[in-house]
C-alpha cells in the first residue's frame, strides 16, 4: 500500500461553534464557568449574549429546531444522522446556527443520561417526557457546554408550554447555582452517561483503560480527510493499509459501504470488488468510486453466500456488521439502541460472514477481519478460519497494540474510531 497516500496527510480540525467551552463529556465546575465568561462572555458559536432582537429570534429557533429532532430521537426512536440534516435544511438557519443546533443535538443524545441524573437531583416530581426532553437540553447548555445562564435558561424555558415553564425555570436555575463538580452521580455509568451493561461488557475487556474510552468517545469527533478529499477516520483507512492491496491483485471488500477502504485500496491499482447485502448501501459506494473518478464494481450481494468462485481473491477484507462500541463519538444515539443480545446475535452473523469470506480467498492469500467494536466477543473470541494461519507480522501503518491474536487501537490512543483487526494467511 505504498502508493496510497499516509493516513497522517490530510487531517484537518474542524472548526467547533455553538459552545463557550470545548464539550468533552465532562461536566463544566464553576471555575471552569466563570472562566470561559471572564474570555469575552462568548457563546453559542462565538457570539455575544448582547444581541439585536433578531439574534435573540436566530438562537430561540435554533433551539426549537433541536429540541424537535431530540423529541424525534427520544421517542420515536429516530437516528440522529437522518433527521438533523433534514431538519437544519428545512430551517433556514445561518451556518453558525447549523452548528450550534448540531451540538445541542449531538451533545444532548450523548449525555442524555448525564443530564437526566443532573435533573433529576433537583426536580422533586417525575418530568413528562416531553417537560423531560427540554430540561435535557436546558441541563447540557449549562452543564457541559457553558452557555450563560441567563441565555440557557431564559431561552430554554420560552421554548416550554405555559404551564410548564414555572417547574422548568426552577429546575434550571438551579442547575445553573449548582456547581456539577459536586454532583453526587448514582453510578459511574451515569456520569459517564451509558448504559450500565456498556461500561460493565468495557470494564471487562479493557480493564483500567476503559474509563479513558468511554470518556473519549464523549467527545465530538474531528473531521479528517485523505489526500483525495475523502473524509475517513483514521482507523478505518489504517484497516484498509493492513489489506496490502497491490496493483495487479484482485481484492474483495465484502461489506463495503459506504466505501472508504474499498475506494483506498483501489487506489493501491488493484482490481477491487466492492459488495453490500443491501441495495441502497451498495449505491453509496457506487456514489463515493464516481467522485473519484475510480473503477470500482459493486455488487449487491449476501456476505454469508457470496456469488464468487471459492479462492477468486488475493485478499478479501471483512469489515463485519458490529455493535459499533468503538465509534460512539460518532453515534450519539447508538448507545441507546444497542442491547446485550444484539452483541450475541452479531457474533453469530460475523462467524458466517468470517467462514465465508475464508472460502473466498485463494491458496497463500490474505483475509483481513475488522470491527469497529472494542468487545472480544465480536472480534478475536472468533475462531481462525480452517486452513489460515494468523499473520503476526506487524500491520504497515497506524497506532495498533497488540491484543490477543489480533490488533486493537482505543479511541484515546489516536484521537479516533475504537478498532480490532486480525489478519489471516491461507495456508491450504
């Protein structure tokens, strides 16, 4: 994978807005408070709280427009990532309102559970779900991102049905008096705002290291790009160098989309193939090849009955359907969907994917399996392949640690998605 361009080339930082202090999934004390007011009193992407009426009018329906795509994610159980973009289109917002909108989106579904033991320390009656959803957002304005209080409360409550708005502005006023740093948290797991069993099934596989990650993947991602504009996390594209693709192989991606390794190894120049179970996924990786001007073909195809030839390939690379446990920064809501037993029903559906993909590759050739998960039970719990051998040579690019028979990066080592890797020779 030489000729492809170094996974270090390309990073950018994106510019943050919508907050006084960079949200780290930590609750703001009051120094920290009164600090971030002392710089210049900015907030909400960088402006001042003394605004012209119609400023004031641009953060009221900013706010309205979050707390309805919160109400859609809460209970409807809608995915963040498909109803803000509508939503923010629809709105005509400015760009800096986008921005602050997607924080208090994105931050509030994070720290749901946070925000709700912060809440719920001093609201002495049970909050209706809707009473509860604006309280949410009220709580994370001023406890992780440090918007003024008289901004936070007086715009969040206005944001309440009539008779609601007396227990609101209570509640908040409060809160903004409280120095979180005091906050007495029933569990680990809720100041970490996770579900019990997530940080428990971390404890166990991570141990002491578990509490950075969960931590990190608190924080809002970066945004970073490969030297032909693609944007891809950095332990994606690092997978994607472990394959070795080389001009002249014929190389599978088995479950492509939405197509950054697939389309970084066609640019090594070899012959890559690019498969997706569904239809609509599989069009993205189309989409993706044709933006950059790469020959790619992509397949709709079942992973666990490829239509190949067993031993086509060179080298097939199984990135498996998993839990996502390791890419949580950029699944806010995924942590609130993800059960124990969809963990067990992904093990499954990856060993028939791994056997599979085995058939696939030919005498001497390479399988590479990944997950964005940091659980074992759905990476190197697998069972190696009859005729493949573990390769333990070293993977060429990014910042892996050796982990069982496989390779793992956390999330606070690199500043990127949580992955496990292992790669597999045939033998027979």
């Amino acid at each position: 994978m030489s000729d492809l361009p170094p996974p270090e080339s390309g990073a950018s930082t994106p510019q943050r807005s919508g907050e006084l202090a960079p949200p780290t999934g930590k609750p703001l004390n009051r120094k920290q408070r009164r600090a971030a007011l002392q710089t210049g009193a900015k907030t909400e992407a960088g402006t001042t709280e003394a605004k012209p009426v119609s400023r004031s009018a641009a953060r009221k329906k900013a706010r309205g427009v979050a707390l309805d795509v919160l109400r859609r994610i809460e209970n409807d159980g809608a995915y963040a990532n498909l109803v803000l973009g509508p939503a923010l289109d629809a709105s005509e917002l400015s760009e800096q309102d986008r921005k602050f909108t997607t924080e208090l989106v994105y931050g509030s579904t994070r720290m749901r559970r946070a925000c709700d033991a912060i809440v719920d320390r001093f609201a002495h009656t049970s909050p209706d779900e809707q009473t509860r959803s604006i309280l949410r957002l009220g709580a994370y304005q001023l406890a992780f991102i440090g918007v003024p209080a008289h901004a936070a409360v007086s715009a969040t409550v206005d944001l309440a049905p009539t008779k609601t708005r007396g227990f609101i502005n209570a509640v908040l006023r409060q809160i903004a008096e409280f120095d979180v740093a005091d906050m007495v948290w029933p569990s680990d797991a809720a100041r970490l705002s996770y579900p019990e069993w997530i940080v428990d099934a971390l404890a166990n596989d991570l141990g002491d290291e578990s509490t950075a990650a969960l931590e990190k993947m608190n924080e809002a991602p970066g945004v970073t790009a490969r030297d032909d504009g693609y944007v891809q996390d950095f332990s994606s594209l690092w997978v994607a160098y472990a394959v070795q693709a080389k001009a002249g192989e014929r190389v599978l991606d088995m479950c492509s989309a939405p197509g950054g390794k697939a389309t970084a190894m066609a640019g090594s120049g070899a012959s890559v193939f690019a498969a997706d179970r569904q239809a609509h996924r599989a069009v993205l990786v189309q989409e993706n090849a044709a933006r950059l001007d790469l020959d790619l073909p992509v397949i709709t195809a079942d992973g666990t009955r490829p239509p190949f030839r067993s031993g086509t390939f060179d080298a097939v690379l199984l990135d498996a359907p998993c839990s996502g446990l390791g890419a949580l920064r950029r699944r806010a809501d995924a942590r609130w969907r993800i059960e124990p037993t969809d963990v067990s029903d992904l093990g499954r559906l990856q060993a028939q994917l791994l056997t599979s993909s085995a058939d696939m590759v030919a005498p001497g050739g390479r399988l590479v399996y990944s997950v964005c998960t940091l659980l074992d039970a759905e990476s190197v719990d697998h069972r190696t392949p009859d005729g493949f051998e573990v390769d333990d040579t070293e993977p060429p690019s990014g910042r892996w640690r050796r982990h069982r028979q496989g390779w793992r990066v956390l999330p606070q080592d690199a500043d990127t998605d949580g992955m496990v890797m292992i790669r597999y020779r045939r033998t027979t």
